[in-house]
C-alpha cells in the first residue's frame, strides 16, 4: 500500500488523529521537512503547521491537494529517472558491469550501496526507498528483514554460478 493510500485509508478507518497521520507520512515515510512539501503541493507552510499542531483542519480541497502531493512524490518527477538499488559487499557490486539497463524500452538506472555488515544493508535499503529507488536487489541473508521494513519490491541475489566457483576453489585448497 502507498503513502497516499495510507492517509486514506487511516482518514475513514482508523481513530488517528489526521495530524498524526498526515505529519508521519510527509516526514517519515516521505522524508520531508514540511517547508518542502510546501513547496511541493503549493500549500502554505503556515497552513500545514496549523494544520499538523491540531489548530485547524484540512478543508477538502486542502487535503486533496496533500493526497495529490504524496502520490506525485511516491511516482516520482518525470524527469527523474528510475532506478533499482543494489545492495552489497564492494565485491560483489565490482561485478555488476552495466549502470543502467533497458527494461520495457524504459531506462533504468542501477545505484550501488555498498555495505559490509547486515546492519548496514537495512539503513542502506531504507536510503534507498528514501532517494527514490523502485525497487531493491540485495542478499538472501538481509532480503527477509528487508522485505518487512521498505514498501518497494525486493529481489534477492541469488549467485549460483559464483558459489559453485567457490566451492570448487575450496575444494582445490584441501587436496
């Protein structure tokens, strides 16, 4: 489910404040200060305070305009390229030879996070989603957790070819 859907979803079916709701979108979930969502929706600063401190309520021309705003931003600018973010050790991202693939007759950019501890692959996979990547490749070790904590598609690398290179390079180390 998107942010957009969301804040709809909590405006009918929950007991949220929409305060709460709207404020952990824009600043969580879309990483935002609220002066730049301002900027983005063309919303007073002034009215998204008033309207996040609980002092008014969004009409409902407003509050369409914050639904509009949150799906613009969750489908990303025009201009803005896609990309897919790759999640790995130095090693293994040494390996990927393209940084962009053709997928549909649409170009895709592939973004390198390099890691080195499990723990770095989930705040990677979280600034991932947050820089605006459509979807994430990264090892079956992390994938699950991964999986559980970003809302775009997870895809886990699966290197059958290079295990099997490794196993045979051990084996030739114990005869």
């Amino acid at each position: 489910m998107t942010v957009a859907d969301d804040i709809v979803t909590a405006i009918f079916m929950q007991d949220k404040e929409l305060t709460d709701i709207v404020a952990k979108a824009i600043k969580q979930r879309l990483g935002m200060s609220i002066g730049e969502f301002s900027e983005k929706s063309g919303i007073p600063a002034s009215t998204l305070y008033k309207i996040l401190s609980g002092e008014r309520d969004p009409n409902l021309r407003t509050l369409r305009r914050i639904i509009t705003t949150v799906r613009e931003i969750e489908r990303g600018s025009p201009q803005k390229k896609k990309f897919i973010a790759v999640i790995g050790a130095r090693g293994v991202l040494d390996g990927i030879e393209k940084d962009e693939i053709n997928f549909n007759n649409e170009i895709i950019v592939i973004k390198e996070y390099a890691v080195t501890t499990i723990e770095e692959a989930i705040i990677a996979a979280i600034q991932a989603e947050r820089d605006g990547a459509s979807a994430l490749v990264c090892a079956p070790i992390v994938s699950p957790t991964v999986e559980k904590i970003v809302t775009i598609p997870v895809a886990t690398i699966r290197p059958t070819s290079s295990v099997t290179r490794a196993v045979e390079l051990a084996a030739k180390k114990i005869h």
